[in-house]
C-alpha cells in the first residue's frame, strides 16, 4: 500500500468514529505501528485536516476537510469512470450530461497520471436493451425526492387504464430495461412503485411529505424485507 493510500484510508477510520478513539486502536485497525501512526496523523493535520487530540488521549476528526487530489486511489479512479460510464448509457439525458461533466472535473483536478488512467481505462459499459421513453423529465421527480415534496401523477398500468395519485416520492430505481420512481401512494395508502415511461404527467406540489425521505425509505425497507 502506497502512503497516499495509507493516508487516505487513515481519514476514512478516522470520519467513522464521532468520539475520540486512541492512536494505539487506530494503528491496530491500520495494520502499522503507534510511531508510523503518529507521523500520518501530523501529515493529515499537515495538510490542513482538522484532527484534534495528542498521543495517550485519542483523537478525532472534526467536520470540513475535502480530499486532496492525491487521494484517489487507482482502482477508486477506475470505479469513478465506470460508474460515470453507465450513467452516460443508461441515465436519463441531464443525468447522463451530468456524469460526463463530473468526469471532466475530476480529470481536470487529478493529477496527471491519474488524469491518464481516467482517459486510458480499459473498462467500459456493454450494449444492452433500449430504455422506453419518458414523457415526463425525470429531472422533476428527482428534485421531488430531494426536496420532499408531494407529487401528482396521472399514471397508466400496462392495459391503459388511467389513474391520478398523489405520492411522497423517496427513491428512483435504475434497472437495465426500465426506470421505478418509489413512494407512498395516498390514493393505495401504501408503497407502491411507479415505471416511469407509464407516468404521463407530474407535477410537484407545494405540501411536503408529511414523513421524511429516511424514514419513508426505512419503512419501505423493512416493509420489502429489503436489508439496509
């Protein structure tokens, strides 16, 4: 392991612990000695991260500090690139224009042989089965789902018939062949899920979900028996 990495993966134990944690556990958690840990720590402090504490009392990361470029590893490059790769194939239009922005961001930023590895990966995303086509710009139900508001839908099932319901929006679900905006359905006074080319028209509303997206998406889960 590099010492970027070593670094990196250091800020990412120390972000897991709100409370002050010993050098000592740290260094057994990182697999070094108490001396080496000590000196990653004063590089991360070096840096500009804010980690407070001294040896034999503990220390902890305070809230504020960004990532340095250096500390993308390659195989996090890689991860990046793919994932931006199939939402440039599979997303809907302003998410797909999104993913290639943020991947010229972060080309910009790296530094230069990551910036190579980014341009040069080997890994792509296959062809597979159009996506049927949306009336309504998913771009709205997303703003929905992170505002919290209400949405009125006029949706058609797979035999026409035609239905309005007011649902509390908490999550889009991307499969190969279709797109699911899930939420509480009033009209079901239950979970129910949404395909999106079925949706013919949406409107947000100005009342918010009287239940927040974490809770909505807890009780879907344990509803589903879908683990977290």
């Amino acid at each position: 392991m590099s010492r970027s990495e070593r670094l990196l993966d250091l800020l990412h134990l120390l972000r897991r612990h709100h409370h002050p944690v010993s050098g000592q556990a740290l260094a057994d958690e990182m697999g070094v000695s108490l001396r080496t840990l000590y000196r990653d720590i004063a590089s991360l402090q070096a840096q500009g991260a804010n980690i407070e504490g001294e040896p034999g009392v503990g220390y902890v990361l305070r809230p504020g500090f960004l990532l340095p470029p250096l500390m993308f590893t390659a195989e996090e490059i890689e991860t990046l690139v793919l994932g931006a790769r199939w939402v440039m194939k599979r997303g809907d239009a302003r998410l797909s224009e999104a993913a290639e922005s943020a991947l010229a961001r972060i080309g910009a930023v790296v530094p230069p042989d990551l910036a190579s590895e980014m341009e040069q990966s080997g890994l792509f995303i296959g062809p597979g089965a159009a996506i049927p086509q949306d009336n309504v710009d998913p771009a709205i139900l997303r703003k929905a789902i992170r505002t919290g508001h209400k949405v009125r839908l006029v949706y058609r099932t797979e035999d026409g018939t035609e239905t309005e319901r007011v649902i509390w929006p908490f999550a889009l679900a991307f499969f190969d062949q279709v797109r699911l905006l899930v939420g509480w359905c009033e009209l079901r006074d239950d979970f129910r899920n949404f395909r999106t080319d079925r949706i013919h028209s949406a409107e947000v509303l100005d009342a918010r979900s009287p239940r927040r997206r974490q809770v909505l998406m807890a009780e879907w889960r344990a509803a589903r028996g879908i683990p977290s």
